[in-house]
C-alpha cells in the first residue's frame, strides 16, 4: 500500500477539445477538490490531437492523456509505455470532408488527390482504413500532414483536395464553411479513451482509482446536465453554439468502462492497419491491445 508521503506534489493531464467530459471536470475543479487533502496539485496541459498527447506522455510530461484508442494501439506498437484505463466517449468525430468544388463524391476520387490529416491520430488512421476499402494505399493520395486546425483551413482556402476531419474543427467547417462529409463510418472511429503512463499507474494505483472516479463523476454530471457539457465545450473551443450542438450529437457518453467493446474495436483497427502495411505483418495484435487496455482501476459503470 502505498503512504500518502509517495504521492506525487503533481498530476499532470491533458485537456481537449475532442474530450468534453475532461473540459467539464477542468472546469469544475472536480480533480483539484479531490487531491487538495493529499497536496497534490493539478496541472492542466492542452492536446491539440492524440498525436500530442502521445507525445506527452512518451516523453514523461504528463500522467494522464485523452486519445483515440486506435491512436494508443499504435503508440503501443511503437513503444509508448502507456495504458489506456478508461473510456471519455465513444464519439463518432473523424470523417473525410471536402468542398462542394472540388467534385469528390467517394473515396476512389482521392486516387492523385491532396489530403490533409494528422499523422498518429484517429482521423489519420480512419484515412488509410478507407482509402483500404476502396482498394487504394496513402501512395496513391499526396498526404498533406497538418494538425487537425491547420487541416481545416487548408481546406477552406483550397491548398488541398479533403481533409480527414475531427470534432469540433469539423463540425465548425460543416456549419460555418459550407463542407461536406463525404464518407462517414462510425464503425472505423475508434474509441475515446484515457490513457495512463505505466510507470506512474505501476507507482500510484490508488491516485489512478481517484481520477477514474472522478471522470465518473463527470460523465454522469454531463449526462443529467447536457447544458454544462455544451457550455465548457463551447467555452474551450470558442465556436458557436451551432457547431457544438453538432459535435456533441456524434457524442455518446452512455459508458465510462473499458474491456471487451473497446478490445474488439482496437484489435479490427489494428488488423486493417497490418492489411494496409502500415502495421507490420508478424506483430501479433491481439496480444498488443491485451497489452494497452486496463481495466483494473475502474469501476464498472455498464
């Protein structure tokens, strides 16, 4: 058991706008009221994509990230000692989105086409799932690697073709730029979850427990009072009421475990990856996601 003496003078975790119900726990200083007692302060860090929150977590900068999970699947791969322990959302937030000029109606339009996405993250990923579906590899599109706001505007002034989008830069670009979502598939968005570096998992299990139960808490508060969820969205992402209204229709907060849904989800991302080459092919996936997903230090909340 470890002594109120091992504790950390500081948790460290990220904030998102892709992650309402971590927006909402900032906001009402939930995780500060929980640790004060202990002296542990709480130092928030923004994630522009997962592919930031990888990085922090890689490099020892923060405790807890909120990433897609197909995302920490392949930070895992790549030796990104984390766990992923909870689960924010399931959002369905990564379609390809293009102008009503640019006359792509399907995925096979793509073949010679600029595609702005952000490598490591849930879009990036959704990209090479679809472009997969449709007999077609990144080689055949020119990827324009940006992060997820960069994308957006790239599309908007016409620097490339589509974009493979993500909540709510999305939504801002459907309702404010008149863009259109060409292909949609919630079965390829991969889940929302909370990941955890494992060497600080393996020194503080219990203060693991506490943040769970309180991103618990925050996601029943966010279910019994939408307006509060909405509110520390709109105030995050400063976008009109119109586009968080439409993010947060494509957001499901019906759970907060982690198992066997998101095992089942993250081993099929992982196998189209191996089927693209993106994955290498003697990696054995299911073992990789046993690996990454941890349910231990969460209550069940099905």
């Amino acid at each position: 058991m470890a002594r109120a003496s091992d504790n950390p003078s500081e948790l460290r975790i990220d904030y998102a706008t892709y992650n309402p119900v971590g927006l909402l726990i900032r906001d009402k200083g939930w995780l500060e009221e929980e640790l004060k007692a202990d002296g542990i302060a709480v130092r928030w860090v923004q994630s522009l994509g997962s592919n930031k929150a990888l990085e922090f977590l890689n490099a020892g900068s923060i405790d807890f990230g909120s990433t897609a999970g197909a995302a920490a699947l392949v930070g895992r791969i790549n030796g990104n000692p984390i766990k992923s322990v909870h689960v924010y959302s399931r959002p369905e937030w990564t379609a390809l989105v293009t102008r009503p000029d640019t006359g792509i109606a399907a995925i096979a339009d793509l073949k010679g086409r600029r595609v702005a996405a952000t490598r490591g993250t849930d879009p990036h990923i959704f990209l090479i799932r679809a472009l997969a579906s449709a007999g077609l590899k990144e080689k055949d599109i020119t990827l324009v690697p940006l992060q997820h706001g960069d994308g957006k505007a790239a599309l908007v002034r016409g620097d490339v073709d589509a974009w493979a989008g993500l909540d709510p830069i999305m939504a801002s670009a459907e309702v404010e730029n008149g863009a259109r979502l060409f292909f949609c598939d919630p079965a390829l968005n991969s889940w929302g979850v909370l990941n955890v570096r494992e060497a600080f998992a393996a020194a503080h299990p219990e203060l693991v427990r506490r943040v769970l139960a309180v991103y618990e808490k925050g996601r029943r508060h966010a279910l019994a009072n939408p307006a509060d969820l909405k509110q520390s969205l709109i105030a995050a992402a400063k976008l009109p009421d119109a586009v968080i209204e439409r993010q947060l229709t494509r957001t499901d907060l019906s759970t907060g475990t982690i198992g066997d849904a998101q095992r089942q989800t993250l081993v099929a991302a992982g196998q189209a990856l191996q089927g693209a080459g993106v994955i290498k092919a003697e990696l054995d996936v299911p073992a990789t996601v046993d690996g990454l997903i941890d349910p231990r230090y969460g209550a069940r909340t099905q």
